[in-house]
C-alpha cells in the first residue's frame, strides 16, 4: 500500500525557496541603509513607472519587495501593497502548483548558484537571469510571463543584494509547456551573450516509457549508434530501431533530436 504524501502549503513552499535563499545569502539583515537604496531615488521610481513590463525590486536578505511597478493591478491583479506586506511568500503563491517544485528545486537554485560563482570572480552584477513560467492571475487564469532578472546591488562581500526584476507577458508568444531558464553575462562592450540554458517540461507528463527503453535512451544521449546499442545490450540492431520508434510514438516527437530534447526536459536522462 503506497503510503500517503502529505499536501504542501504555500509556507510549505516559501520554507523551501528560503532554505536556497539562506544558502547564498545567510544574513537576514539589510547591510544597506533604507536612504540608501537605489529604489528610493525619484529616478529610479519615474522611469521604472513608465516601463510596459511589471518592475520589482527585491532584498533577497530580507525577502522584502521595496518596489512594485503599479501596473502589477492592471496585468495581474494584485496591489503592489499585498507584494509589501507578504513579501517573498507572496511570490510563492504567483506559481501555479504544476511548476512550483521546477521552480524551487531547479530554477531558484541554479539562479543562485549563478550568483555565487559570479560573486566569487566579481562581476555578478554583469549576469542576467530569464526563465518563463505560468502566473496565477488574481481572478483564477493564467498567463506565461517572462521573468528577467539582475543585480542592482551588491554588498560588501560583492553577492547579489538587491535584485531589479523585469515580469513581461508571452502568452501570445508562448506556443509550448517548456520552462525556459537562461543565463546571459555582459562582455566588456555592454553586450549580453548567453553562458547558459536549460529547458525544462512543466506539469506531471507520464511518458510511459519502459525500463529497457529508458536504458536505451541514456545509450542514445552519450551518442552511441543503434548498431553499438544493440552489441551493448546483447539485441539485434532491428529491437533498438523498435525501441526507438515506439519512444518517438510514445513522446509524441518526430526525431531523435527531439525524443532526447524532451527526455531530459522530463529529467528521465
């Protein structure tokens, strides 16, 4: 009998994304003063205001919003006070549950992994984060939205302080269930161009594969040939090319290209 999972609640889910949170940046005090902030300066807040995507920025020491963009209401639905009173748990509750755990247990950590090993040589303020995820509208629908972020500021151990974050709409543009995370660094001419990129499936996809397919999809991904895969597994040429035909029916792909994009987007290799 397969025992019970507990359900999650949003703490639940905020404890989590803390806990990554704490790896990176253990001191829950703000080490710049209030005066201080960027976010104060009527600049910052006039320019920020006219912006067509929502801007936020974020204490990731505190887990406080210190700015939210009025047009957080109009695109989604939220007053920019429920952002300041919640704080980052509210932020939590904008993901719908089918991405929350891609979101926590890959997205936030390799996030803020990248902020770790650019603090480390000093340019993290160079480096900017997008990924697409769902948002849960205040009125029950959902929109794809891009997410992108940088630094604004760092602190006296150059890690990232103070996050400014872009929140745009895609979902005319968006066409698939992929969860896209990149990673972009600024070279010495102001240019971004892309360090990394990871994809990753959103919602519970069952796809059905057996073990012995799963063995030949792992053989498929560190570049062996049918005719390899078949000497490896002690099976004629003609089962691994069955094999492969019922993964590519089975994951509703074309190519082995694709079959394998979509294996590891589903974490299967």
């Amino acid at each position: 009998m397969k025992s019970i999972q507990p359900i999650k609640t949003n703490l639940d889910y905020y404890r989590q994304a803390s806990k990554v949170i704490w790896k990176y940046s253990p001191i829950d005090v703000s080490q710049i003063k209030v005066s201080d902030r960027p976010t104060n300066l009527p600049q910052f807040r006039s320019l920020t205001a006219l912006f067509p995507s929502i801007v936020c920025a974020i204490d990731i020491k505190s887990k406080e919003y210190l700015y939210v963009s009025n047009n957080i209401a109009s695109t989604l639905g939220y007053s920019p006070e429920e952002f300041y009173t919640e704080g980052f748990l509210k932020t939590i509750k904008l993901f719908p549950l089918s991405q929350l755990e891609i979101v926590l247990e890959k997205i936030f950590p390799l996030m803020f992994e990248t902020f770790e090993e650019h603090s480390i040589s000093k340019d993290v303020e160079d480096i900017k984060i997008s990924y697409c995820t769902l948002i849960n509208h205040k009125d029950g629908h959902q929109h794809w939205f891009l997410h992108q972020i940088t630094v604004l500021a760092k602190d006296e151990n150059n890690k990232a302080h103070i996050l400014i974050k872009q929140v745009t709409d895609i979902n005319h543009y968006k066409t698939d269930d992929n969860i896209i995370f990149t990673v972009d660094k600024k070279d010495g001419h102001g240019v971004y161009h892309n360090i990394l990129k990871k994809s990753f499936l959103s919602g519970n996809v069952e796809h059905g594969l057996s073990e012995r397919e799963i063995e030949v999809l792992h053989l498929m991904g560190q570049g062996y040939t049918s005719r390899e895969i078949a000497d490896s597994l002690f099976v004629s040429e003609h089962t691994i090319y069955k094999h492969r035909k019922n993964m590519l029916k089975k994951m509703s792909v074309k190519r082995s290209g694709d079959l394998l994009k979509k294996a590891m987007a589903l974490g299967i290799i």
